[in-house]
C-alpha cells in the first residue's frame, strides 16, 4: 500500500484545476498533460489498450484471468480538482497516528482542522491523515480516486490467483465543472457497468443523487443621477436583491440536509446599471425540482410586469438527473459493492449525494454507474484531508468487487 500513498502525493501537487469559463475541452491544458503523465504510469504497470484520446479521457484495460462469462466492470475517476479554491503549489501533510487534538495547517492564516468544528475526525484516532498546508485545497477529490483504482489494478496483475473478469478503467477531465461526460464514448469503453470512485467517508455507496440545473439572470437597470431619479432609476443591484429575497430563505444549502432541496446563489456582479446572479438548483424529487424551476421563472415574470418586459432575462438549462431510475432496474451491481465492503470489514453507508457525479449522466448514457467512497472529506477548500486507512480499504473493496464478481459467475 506504500505505493498508493505516494501515488496520491505525486498527484495532489499536480495542479490540475478545471476552467469554467473555458470554451475548450478539456477546459484547460493541465489537465491533459496530467492524463498524459497517467497514461505513461499506466504503460509502465503493463496495463492493456492504454490512450489518451484527442478530448484528454484516458482509458486502459486489465485483461481477465478467468475463462468463465464475467461481465466487464468498469472503474471511473476524475482528473480535473475544483476552481472553487486554489489548487495550485498542493503540499501535502502527513500527520501519523491521529491524536484526536486539533491540527493547525497554517498558524498564519488561522487554519485548524478541529474535531469540535468537524466531528468527522473523532472516528480517525490512530489514523494518518493526509491534509493540506492551509493555502490550497488537497485534491482528493479526486485523486484519492485515482490513486486507488490504479493501486487496486496493479495488486489484481500481480496476483493472477485472483479470479476476474475484464476490468476497464478510465479518468475523466473537467467533473467539477459539470461536463465530464460531455465527450465519454460508453460503447467504446465496453463496460457493461461501472462505479465511480468518488465519494466522501468510508463506506459511502451511493446511487442517488440531485437533479440539478443552472440559472443565469441578467438585470437591466436604468442609471439616472441620484438627484433627480424619482420614478426614472430602476437600480439593478436592488432588483437583484428583491429576486433572492423572494425565494425561500430556507431552501438554501446552509438550511438544508438529506433529501432537501436547494437554491444556491453562486455569484452576484454588478452595478446599478446591469446585474448577474448566477444559481445552481438542486432537488432529488423530480416533482420538487420541476416546482423550483417553476418558481423561478415566475418570479422572474413578476417582476418584468413590476419594472417592464426586458428588465430581467433568465437563462436555465438542466445540467443531470437523479441516476436512482437508471440503477434500480440493475440493483445487483449496488448488491455487489456492498457484499465487497462487508467483505472488507466496511460497513456501507447507503446514502443520497448531495451534489453530482460523472456517474449520474453516464447512468443516462446507458453505463449504471453507482458511485463508491474514496475516503477524503471536506472537499473543495483547505479543510480537505483523507485518511490512509480509508484510501486503504477502498482498494481492498475494488480488488473484492472484481473477485466476486468472477466468484459468482463461476456458480460457486
């Protein structure tokens, strides 16, 4: 397992964060110099069938080494880290055996991982936990992934005693930004299922996720000098206002949990002349999610009568949906994870995820795609850390989804 871990490292200070204003895919350049680095790591393990394609997907094969009818398993994992903090100049930090005490990343800036603001980290006592210096995130969302499909398929190719099936695997750019299976080809990658490795604490398995749209408002106001702007000024920043104020101040991220859904004001710019927001939209319930969008757009028309057609423009468009109709016709590939986490010692946590993943969309793409936990949490800021231990059995479950998958195809 020493070579997961130092896996893990090279790869966390590799900067590769995806680019939203981006018009090019991958949105930017780094990532697919790392799937390049990938792909040559992946040559040198003699993996089969190893490319890079021209829209930065690498793929690869482990070829089975049983004769019997296995299904071919797949085993997904992001390249890009998220823009939503700096993921530049990674440093790494490995703190031994896990105290229990709080941890300062970076006196300077006042970073503490404490147990009292994430509990989290009272179940990793006598752990070693990887974290960041404080400065940027860590990045094991998504190289923890990465890490550990690429260690569970090198223990599979030295172990030819262990029974399998064909297994394909493929790292995916730009997932944080929503379009990591813009250009997937699934009959090419000739996988009757997959799983991504992308989830959060040990034992996560999760085959539920958000419906999710984005919303882009333009406000045009009308700039008349302060003095003389009685019924003349319409203030796009105030109107901007009224619009947030109007939606439900409890359907917001930080008044909600489980299956509730949200509003989520992403960005606000501007100025009295000219205004944008931006939002994200997310409910597990189709009927709830269409209720949002509904709500939005007529408010939106309310008030273009209050201050004249024209004065607000709303640009929605769905971004995915809910993979539960996709996997529960084939429920036995989340059978399977799961008897290959009890098999581990892990117990499984089955849960909704709150957010997105390349799964969700490749379910709809005809590949079911259930996503399995990668160990890190606090994602997508300095607070990220992962533990060894869970990276360790995440490996140890990928190695016991291929063996009994063969094992109970063999009839046995």
């Amino acid at each position: 397992m020493n070579h997961l871990v130092n896996r893990f490292l090279k790869y966390a200070r590799i900067h590769t964060t995806s680019d939203p204003a981006s018009a090019t895919f991958p949105s930017t350049a780094r990532q697919t110099d790392f799937a390049n680095l990938l792909s040559d790591e992946l040559k040198e393990l003699g993996f089969s069938e190893v490319e890079v394609d021209g829209n930065g997907y690498v793929t690869a094969t482990v070829p089975a080494t049983t004769e019997k009818d296995v299904p071919v398993i797949g085993f997904i994992a992001h390249m890009d880290t998220s823009p939503d903090f700096n993921g530049e100049n990674v440093r790494p930090v490995i703190h031994r055996n896990y105290n229990g005490q709080p941890l300062v990343l970076n006196e300077e800036k006042g970073i503490t991982l404490d147990p009292a603001e994430f509990p989290e980290l009272n179940n990793c006592i006598g752990m070693d936990l990887i974290t960041t210096d404080g400065t940027t995130l860590l990045g094991a969302d998504d190289k923890a992934g990465i890490a550990e499909i690429i260690t569970a398929m090198e223990i599979l190719m030295k172990s030819p005693e262990i029974r399998h099936g064909k297994i394909r695997i493929c790292f995916t750019p730009d997932e944080e930004i929503g379009r990591g299976a813009d250009h997937f080809d699934v009959e090419k990658f000739g996988a009757g299922f997959a799983y991504t490795l992308d989830g959060s604490e040990l034992g996560e398995l999760e085959f539920e996720n958000f419906n999710a749209a984005h919303a882009k408002i333009s406000i045009r106001g009308k700039s008349v000098h302060p003095g003389t702007a009685k019924n003349k000024m319409i203030n796009a920043l105030i109107v901007a206002h009224r619009l947030t104020g109007m939606l439900p101040s409890q359907q917001r991220p930080e008044h909600t949990e489980g299956y509730e859904g949200f509003f989520h004001l992403i960005s606000l710019k501007g100025n009295v002349d000219q205004a944008e927001l931006e939002f994200i939209i997310r409910d597990h319930d189709m009927d709830k999610f269409l209720q949002k969008k509904e709500m939005l757009t007529g408010i939106t028309t309310m008030l273009n009568l209050e201050y004249g057609q024209g004065t607000i423009k709303l640009e929605m468009k769905d971004q995915y949906y809910n993979m539960r109709i996709k996997i529960e016709p084939v429920m036995q590939v989340v059978d399977l994870a799961r008897k290959a986490m009890l098999a581990a010692g892990v117990e499984p946590k089955i849960k909704a995820i709150r957010g997105g993943t390349d799964g969700a969309r490749l379910s709809y793409m005809g590949l079911p795609c259930p996503n399995l936990f990668a160990g890190g949490m606090n994602f997508h800021g300095p607070y990220e850390f992962v533990p060894v231990q869970y990276m360790e059995k995440a490996v140890e479950v990928i190695v016991n989804i291929c063996r009994l998958a063969a094992h109970k195809e063999s009839g046995r």
